[in-house]
C-alpha cells in the first residue's frame, strides 16, 4: 500500500473505512471494545459498544444516513 500519511481519506476510502468497520463490528463485537490508535498527533481513544457510553448524549453520536455502505440499511 502507498504511503498516504498526511493525506485526507478520500470517498472511497471513507466508504472502504466504514463497511470494514461495519463488518468488524457485526463479526467479532460481543459487548464492547476500546482501542488505543497510536497517530503522529498523540493517542486516539475510541470504544465500540451496543450501548451508547452512558455520560455521552445521544445527540452527540453521528448516524451513517440509509444506503451510505451499500446496503440500504
């Protein structure tokens, strides 16, 4: 793979991102997930779960709109 550090995700690659993720989620989350994402900016801390974090509003969290991996979800 070339080396796209620095450069901005392009649609396809989001797209790419998301469904992988997706299926990731679908296939190996039971209850939830932390990871630690080492980036030249520092740590990224994200957690996946089938809750949302309870001290997080829900208004907070984005919703991928219907369709946008393909599968009209």
């Amino acid at each position: 793979m070339a080396d796209t550090s620095g450069a901005r995700m392009s649609d396809t690659e989001i797209r790419q991102f998301l469904a992988l993720l997706q299926r990731r989620c679908e296939t190996e989350l039971d209850q939830f997930t932390g990871l630690i994402i080492p980036t030249r900016y520092g740590d990224v801390y994200t957690t996946f779960g089938r809750e949302p974090l309870t001290e997080t509003p829900l208004q907070l969290y984005e919703h991928l709109p219907a369709g946008w991996l393909g599968d009209n979800r």
